[in-house]
C-alpha cells in the first residue's frame, strides 16, 4: 500500500489554528560540515508551533543559515511565514494537513516555509486523534536503515579517520561530499579502506560542469551507489548527458521540488534514482507523492537529510519507513550532528533507527533548550 494510508477515524480531522509562533535557536555542530558550499560550524533552526483548539503542534524549518544550498534561508524562511505563510493559515482557521499547501499556494515558492508549517499542522492533526506520522505516513517497517554524510576533509587522513568513526558505529552506507580537487582521490582511499562491497555514494551539491564530464567518468572505478546532484538543478538537460556518459547511477537533490519535476527527470533519464526532503519540495505530503510517483515507476528513493534537529529527523525517519525507500537514507543519528539534542535522541542500533510510534511526530520538544539556545525573542502570530 502506498500514499497517505488513515489507518486511525479522526487522523484526518482538521484543526482550529489559533496562532502561530516562530521559535529561533542555534545548536553547535559536533565537527564543523563542509560541503562545496562552504562550511558551517552551528545549526541556525527555525522552528514553527502552531496552537490549535486541538493542541499544539512543532515543524521545524530546513532552509539554511544562508542561500547557498537553495534560494531559501532562515531569515527569508521566518519573513514569508510572519508576512505571507502564518496569515493565509491562520484567515483559513479550520485546516487539514493536505490542504496546507493550497492555502498558502497565493505564494509562489518558499517550500521550505511552506514545509515547517504544513510539518506543524500534521503534528497537531495528528496528536489530536492519537495517530503516528508512520501510521499517517503509511510506514511499513519499524526502524530504517542509515547512513551518514561525510563532508569535505582537511585532508586524505582526516577523512579516513572520520569515516572509520563511523563504520565503526554502524551506519549501513556512507556518503562523501565532492567538489573539484576533492573527489577521485578521496573516493578512492575510502573504497580501498572499506573494500568493495560497502555502500558508498558522492554528492556533489552541484559544483561541477558539463566540462567536467570526463573526469567525473573516473569515478565509475569505484563502484558507487551514485552520484548525486553534479550540475546546477536547473539544468536538468546536462544530467542527462552524464548519466549517458557514466556507468554509476544519477541521483538529484536540488533539482527536484515537486512531483512533476520528478516525474520529468526520470523520464528523460536524468535521475535513476531520486533524494528526497520534504523541506525541499514543500512538505511530507509532496514528498509520499514523490515516493509514488517513484515506486510505480520502479525508481528507488532514499531519505535525504538537511542536519535537521530531533523534530525533523522524527518525521524524516518515518518517510523513509515508506515502502519505495529501499536505499539508506541520510537520517543518522542525533550525536552525528549534535552532543544533545532538542528532542529525545536518536540513536543507532545494529544501523539503524526506531520510527518513533507515539503521536504526532512522536517527539517533544524540550522546550527548557528553545529557551536555552534561543538566538530572537520568540514571534508571536495571531489573528489580526
Ligand atoms: O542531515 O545528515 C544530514 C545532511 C546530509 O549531506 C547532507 N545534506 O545536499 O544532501 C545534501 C546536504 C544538504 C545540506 S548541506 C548544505
Ligand atoms: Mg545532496
């Protein structure tokens, strides 16, 4: 079964949204992430609660301190929710989670506003009847196989070492940021130290070029997964010309911000194999369409990851318990990131991680940390 499965009556009631408050906090990172972004050393997280005559409910915001992985960013993000996002909600007052994306659909783009918010409403939905986001979701398997995200190294060595570290913890596949200068060769120390059979994938956050397409041919050497968003997203046309040239799989991330888009790169062969993020596509409810769209057309999928908190790592990990999900995902555990974090932590077993089962999200916000780690005073929206 796929798609939205309301196993539970009342999962699918709607909520009474009275208000809106947009929560600000920073959370230090455990090792500063590079990619071919740049790097970051702390999570700068918006986070959305929406009170409702129902009961409250938190989404958390994946856009990015700065727009260099999308168009979207933080300050942006909390600016269209206070003046666009939060007063569409709150004029509809009476919403499902699936009909959050038309309410807000007078604005064009922000998916990564439109995603917290959407992400809150089915928190609150959802609690109100007593129904997982695995159950709502439509999950079918208890925990999810992980993987981790390695990024950019100071050196060969350094790598080595970090990606030991987390061999060792278990994580079931391993992900190596590339950019120019930093790919064959790291790739290839990392194959030679784990040996043929690991799972083992690149990303490239499209820093590469047509150009460059017979250098990234040297990567079929070394068994990938797949090679994941080498060209800017909107040139879907150029991973098309790669995923001719290239034996290793085409994976896109940036590119892909909706169904359509989805369904048009795979089938002009521009993606094997898709990421998905809810925050990217404007919320979890794309994302499971997404996921159809790929499993009716035998198209694996895998859960990415945008160094999200407890909140949103608990609604990641139940997408990816959906049945298309069939490669590790990006959902790694809370200590990858964060020496503690906002919810109950997330901890790897055998590789693995529990699909939360309680309500909602199935995950608390410890609400003492948002007052801890706040960074603004906490915005309040209301009905004017
Ligand atoms: O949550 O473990 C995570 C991050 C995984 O590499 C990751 N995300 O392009 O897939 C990606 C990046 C986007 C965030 S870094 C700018
Ligand atoms: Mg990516």
């Amino acid at each position: 079964m796929t798609g939205i499965a309301v196993h539970t009556p009342g999962s699918a009631l709607p909520v009474e949204v009275e208000a809106v408050e947009l929560h600000r906090i920073a959370m230090p990172l455990v090792r500063p992430f590079e990619t071919s972004f740049g790097r970051q050393s702390a999570r700068d997280v918006l986070l959305v609660r929406v009170l409702t005559a129902q009961g409250e409910g938190w989404g958390e915001c994946v856009a990015m301190a700065d727009p260099v992985y999308s168009s979207e960013y933080v300050e942006g993000a909390a600016a269209v929710i206070r003046d666009y996002l939060a007063p569409a909600l709150l004029d509809a007052r009476t919403v499902r989670a699936a009909e959050v994306t038309s309410v807000l659909g007078a604005t064009v783009g922000h998916r990564m506003a439109k995603a917290a918010l959407e992400a809150a409403v089915l928190d609150a939905q959802t609690r109100a009847a007593g129904v997982s986001f695995g159950e709502y979701f439509g999950a079918v398997r208890p925990e999810v196989d992980c993987g981790v995200s390695v990024g950019i190294a100071p050196s060969i060595e350094a790598l080595l070492d970090e990606v030991t570290e987390y061999a060792e913890a278990g994580y079931r596949r391993i992900k190596l940021k590339i950019k120019p200068g930093w790919d064959l060769e790291p790739v290839a120390a990392v194959r030679s130290m784990l040996g043929p059979d690991a799972l083992l994938q690149v990303d490239a956050n499209t820093a590469y070029t047509v150009a460059d397409i017979d250098h990234l041919r040297g990567l079929d050497d070394f068994g990938l997964l797949l090679i994941e968003q080498p060209f800017v997203e909107e040139d879907i046309a150029a991973h098309v010309t790669l995923a001719q040239a290239i034996d290793t799989p085409v994976c896109l991330d940036e590119s892909i911000t909706s169904t359509a888009v989805a369904i048009d790169a795979i089938e002009r062969d521009a993606t094997s194999i898709v990421n998905i993020k809810a925050g990217r596509v404007g919320g979890y409810l794309e994302a499971i369409r997404i996921h159809d769209a790929c499993l009716e057309r035998d198209v694996p999928v895998w859960c990415g990851g945008m160094l999200e908190t407890g909140l949103g790592r608990a609604a990641n990990v139940a997408l990816a318990a959906l049945p298309g999900f069939t490669l590790p995902g990006d959902t790694s555990a809370s200590d990858r990131y964060f020496a503690e974090d906002l919810t109950e932590s997330f901890v790897l077993v055998d590789g693995r991680l529990a699909v939360p089962a309680g309500p909602g999200s199935g995950v608390t916000v410890r609400t003492e940390l948002v007052a801890a780690w706040r960074t603004r005073p906490t915005e309040l929206l209301a009905r004017a």
